[in-house]
C-alpha cells in the first residue's frame, strides 16, 4: 500500500442489544439504582389508585396518584439513555393516537380502537410499551370523555391488553389471529371492568348482581368485540409491520470497522 493511501472504512450495524465489555461506572449503578426507585414508586402509586378508585369519593386521589405514577414511570424510562427518549416518543405518540381514536368513535357504543392499538404495540415493541400505550390511550381521551374513578381500571385493563399482545406476539403476525385475539380481548376488557362496576356501585357483592351487572353491559361488550375485529381485520398487521420497522431501526446501531 502507498503512503499516501489510506485504509478504506466500512459500516455495519449491530444490535444495541450486543453484551458490552467496558466496565460499569458507578454512575451506572447510581442511574440503576434511580430507575428501580422510580419504578417501584409508580407501580406502589398506581396500584393505590386503583385500590382508591373503588370509593367514588376518591376520585381526586385517585387521578392524583395516576398522575405521579405516569410521572415517575416515565422519569425512568428516560433514564435508560437516548434511545429510549426515543423509544418513549413514539410509545407517547401511539398512546394520542389511541386516545384521539377512542375519542372519534365515541358516538358509536363499544367502539373502541384502544385494544388493537395497545395489542399491536404490545406485540411489536414489547410487553412495556403495550401497557405504557394502553393506559397513556385511557388517561389522555378522558381528559375529553370524563375522568373518574374508573381511569385507573381503565388504564390497568388496556395496560393488560399491551401486555397480552406482548406475550402473544409470535402468535399475532396474521390477520385472523389478531382479529380472534382482539375479539376475545373486548370481552375481557368489558368484563374487568364490569368487574369494578360491581364493587364500586354495589353493596351487595353476590354472584347475582355480578350477572346482573355483566348481562346489563354485554351488549356494549359485544360491540366492543366486533369493533375490535372490524379495526384489528383493517389496519392492524399493516400497523404491526410499521412498528416492527421502526424497532428494528430503533434498537439497530451504526460500527465503523
């Protein structure tokens, strides 16, 4: 090689997920140490939320401590570094979404695209997304359907629903089967919180006034179920691939050899 030649560069990608060899600082440990406080704190707030949510005349603690909790969990997730500043924009912006949806099809009982949304992202960028998508979607479109005491479960319930499409997500790449599993996670939804219906409202916690509560509802439930289907058979492997893109990207780093 002549002198005044120089060695050719090439780029290649690796994930970020890689084991790295260079030692922990303490302010790792130190950064670790704040995310598990401030994780620990949010979940300690919500569970009280959801627990202060059964008096109806709590329900200015109740969306307090929603609001701190939302605010400590996310002061974690910021902690982690810049991709997952990133990672929680698009978590934020998904959860607006959901909420502008849900607020769009109001007028229409049951309708309700939250679930497939929560689902969707739950599958595609993992379990703490889905939840983070589903309760964002709930806290936010009640700032124009009304907050109440059922915020909490309402966040908790489409949380869940982010959750499940995250342990389901090898099962979701089809149209039928998410559409199957969005279906059945409408009925489930309604009847959670059915579930908080029953025990706020009701003195009498009997298998009778549960049935009488649930038969009540199930229309709507219904309506939920198969609104879930008609989105889920629309848009759903469509959003599904998008998302799995941009994880892909997200959690892809450049190496200059």
């Amino acid at each position: 090689m002549r002198p005044d030649e120089r060695p050719s560069s090439s780029r290649t990608t690796r994930s970020s997920s890689a084991p790295s060899r260079t030692a922990q600082s303490p302010c790792v440990g130190s950064a670790s140490l704040s995310r598990t406080v401030l994780v620990t704190a949010g979940t300690a707030a919500f569970g009280a939320s959801v627990w202060a949510a059964l008096d109806r005349s709590h329900d200015g603690l109740s969306l307090l401590l929603v609001a701190f909790a939302l605010l400590a969990v996310g002061a974690a997730w910021l902690e982690r570094g810049p991709d997952s500043a990133k990672e929680l924009a698009l978590v934020a912006t998904l959860g607006a979404a959901a909420a502008a949806g849900r607020v769009f099809f109001a007028a229409i009982p049951g309708v309700q695209p939250v679930t497939v949304i929560a689902v969707v992202a739950g599958a595609a960028l993992g379990r703490r997304s889905g939840f983070a998508v589903g309760a964002i979607a709930a806290f936010v479109s009640n700032f124009f359907l009304g907050q109440g005491v059922w915020t909490p479960w309402q966040m908790l319930a489409w949380g869940a629903c982010g959750v499940a499409g995250g342990l389901a997500a090898s099962l979701l790449r089809r149209r039928v089967a998410l559409a199957v599993f969005c279906f059945v996670l409408g009925l489930a939804f309604s009847a959670f919180m059915d579930v908080w219906n029953w025990l706020a409202f009701y003195d009498q916690h009997t298998w009778q006034t549960f049935v009488a509560v649930h038969a009540r509802g199930l229309p709507f439930d219904l309506s939920h179920a198969i609104g879930n289907v008609v989105i889920a058979f629309v848009a759903g492997p469509e959003l599904r691939r998008l998302l799995d893109r941009y994880n892909r990207r997200l959690h892809a780093e450049v190496v200059w050899a």
